[in-house]
C-alpha cells in the first residue's frame, strides 16, 4: 500500500489530534473521494451505521485546514444531536452558485428522507427497501453532474426514454421532485432546487393504450387449480381465488377462534388497513367446497420471501404452461392477466353475481377503503349491471308499496 504524501499525514494527524481535544478519540476519518475531500463516520458514532460526507473540497493540501475544520465540525453535529448537513453551512455559504451541487450531501439528503417516511409512518420498511430504494440511485448518479433540478429530471428520465408515459418513468420522477421539494421545504436544499410545479415533460404520454387488467373467470381459475402440481403453491392460488387477496397477505394469515384472518396492514394515502376476518361470497360454491379454513395451515404454504409475496409466486405462475396460455389468450382480447386478476375477480363476482351485497361491504372484506374500492373497480361495471340494479330497485319499491 502505498504511503500517504506528506501534508496527508500531516492532515491526518491534526485532525487526531483536534478531535482528541473534543472529547473524540476514534470513529472519525477523511480519505480522498474522485478528488475532492470526503469524511467518515464510524457506526459507533453514526447511529450503528456508516456515514459519509462528501466536502466541496479538493483533496489538496492547501486545504488541510479546511478539512479538518469541517471533520471537527462534523462531529460537534454529532455530539449535538445536529443533522451533519448543519456542520457544512459555512463551507456551503464560502461557495459560488456555479459549485452548488458540490456542496449538497446527497446521501446524507436521501437518508433523511428515509428516514422521515418510516418515523412519520407514511411508508413501512420494506416498502422503502422494494420501491423507493432503487429509485434513490438514479438519483446519486445524477448528483454528481445535475446542478439544477431540470438537469436532474432530465438525467434520470434519460434510461426511459423509449418509454414515455410507462408506470417505472412515472414512479421516478413522483419519487425524485418529492426528495427535491422536501429538501427545499425543510432548508436542507438551496430554493434554485424546488422541482417544477408541472412534471407532466417528464413523465411523458404513453403512445399507445395498455391492456386493462381483467378479472380470471370462474373456470380459468379452475383450469388453473387443477394444473398447478405443487400442492403447496395450488393450496397458496386457491387461497387467492377464494378471498381476493392480495399476494402479499399470503404470509399474514392466521386462524382466530375457528376463523381465517389477514392481519396485514397497507399504508396508503387514505390510511392504514385494519386485520380482518376473510369471507367466501355467497356465490361461489366452488370456494366453499375447497374447504380452506378448515384445512388451514401456515406449513401448507410454499416459502415466500416476506415483502415479495407477488414476486416469489409470479415466477412459479410463469412457469405454468396453462398460467402463459391463458395469458396470450387474454392479451389477445385486449386484456391482461396478472396475479391481481384473482382479487379483481372477488370484486367483479361480488358485485355481478351478489347484487344484494352493499359496495362499502365488499370493500371492507377486501381490505381496503370504499373510496379505494369505487376507483379501482367502478369500470367493470356496465350497463348491463345497471340496468338490473335499477330494475331491482324498482321492484323492491313496487313490492314495499
């Protein structure tokens, strides 16, 4: 390994020394980083995890005073319970406009920002870890040439751009103006960097119209069942098929005085969803007759990796021959089926074949809000079921009259 220069170690050595005198022994370091200056912080002193500060600095020894002002002024951040953002407000104010993305700490940025969202309860771990994790990566690459918030849409848009308008283009750009305006709003970004109002160039129109996710109908499903060979994976389908569940509440089911429950709990904009007991729709024979709370047990199911339910089952599906015919059988007509397509179905069946069955009813059983259940499933219904509502209703009237 090849010995530090001179005013290196001279850095180096200074800087023991002062944080020596600020009651630090160890847990702080300054290496060089693609030129400029960066500091370490040790997990003992990071909260049990790592950190690094990049510094608008170069790694050169006309600055070694500067730098170890800021590594001492790091850990008095630390010591004082200060975001280590803080600790650089006096390099960043020393600074022209031309060398701003220089001065911002983005990994120090986006960490916050995680950790807002779980502490404030708006995401859960594991929707971090699955969603909003790799989206955050774009934007660290990004960092490093973007010096305005165009310049950072425009590069993380750039992978997509034969996909204009597609849900992944979507997601990442709703995820990186959050990130911009929630550091603009909380001090920790320069105003220049709030996101434009309108996101709609950046996203883009999708060129041509998607397939809809359709329902599985009654016999596909049973087709399905019978062609699945693993009586672990059919038992996991069948539980899907029966109680419009989402793939993920596969591994929150447990049984409660004779009863089956999903205790899993959704975070969305309208709320949490609260445990609840599963009920088979009075019209489905089918269902009742696989006998499945009676039969039920967490080791009659396959393993699933927790947080990706519908991933580790969607590879088993596609593996099914009848699971891939089916599907080109669908996109053929202009639809699209999925694992979702058991849940869509509950719902389609529970409001074509169950008319009686008030909508607020079927949601709950579904697990989510009313307001949820009218936007995702108010489509698929069509004038025939109107009409018969409304000649229902007429006749209920008659006969009450």
């Amino acid at each position: 390994m090849a010995r530090p220069s001179d005013w290196v170690a001279v850095l180096r050595a200074g800087l023991s020394h002062s944080l020596s005198q600020e009651g630090c022994r160890s847990g702080i370091t300054v290496n060089e980083k693609r030129g400029k200056a960066r500091i370490n912080v040790a997990e003992a002193l990071g909260g049990g995890r790592r950190r690094q500060v990049p510094l608008p600095l170069d790694w050169a020894p006309e600055n070694v005073d500067a730098i170890r002002e800021a590594a001492v002024a790091v850990y008095r951040a630390i010591a004082a319970g200060r975001p280590l953002e803080t600790a650089l407000a006096p390099l960043v104010a020393d600074t022209t406009s031309t060398q701003a993305t220089g001065l911002i700490n983005w990994p120090g940025l986006i960490e916050a920002f995680q950790e807002k969202k779980l502490r404030s309860g708006e995401i859960k771990a594991t929707t971090w870890a699955n969603v909003y994790s790799r989206r955050m990566r774009p934007i660290m690459a990004a960092s490093e040439k973007a010096t305005t918030p165009v310049q950072m849409l425009e590069a993380i848009t750039a992978p997509w751009a034969s996909q204009p308008g597609c849900r992944g283009r979507q997601l990442q750009v709703q995820q990186t103006a959050a990130l911009l305006r929630w550091g603009v709003d909380t001090g920790r970004l320069p105003a220049e960097w709030a996101p434009p109002l309108d996101l709609t160039p950046y996203v883009g129109r999708k060129r041509e119209t998607t397939a809809i996710t359709t329902p599985l109908g009654i016999s596909d499903i049973a087709a399905l069942v019978e062609a699945i060979p693993d009586p672990k994976w059919r038992f996991a389908f069948q539980l899907l098929a029966a109680y419009g569940l989402r793939p993920e509440e596969l591994q929150h089911l447990e049984l409660r005085c004779g009863r089956l429950w999903c205790t899993y709990s959704k975070i969305t904009s309208r709320g949490r969803t609260e445990p609840r007991p599963l009920r088979l729709l009075p019209c489905d024979p089918w269902a009742a007759a696989w006998n499945l709370e009676a039969s039920y047990r967490a080791d009659r199911l396959p393993p699933l990796r927790p947080g990706m339910g519908a991933d580790c089952m969607g590879v088993y599906m596609r593996r099914r021959t009848l699971w891939t015919e089916l599907r080109r059988q669908y996109e053929a007509q202009g639809e699209k089926l999925v694992l979702y397509s058991c849940r869509h179905a509950y719902a389609h069946r529970a409001h074509t074949l169950c008319p009686t069955l008030p909508t607020k009813f079927v949601a709950a059983a579904m697990g989510h809000s009313l307001e949820t259940h009218l936007a995702a499933y108010s489509r698929w219904i069509g004038d025939d079921e109107v009409d018969a509502a409304f000649e229902r209703a007429a006749l209920s009237m008659a006969q009450a009259g």
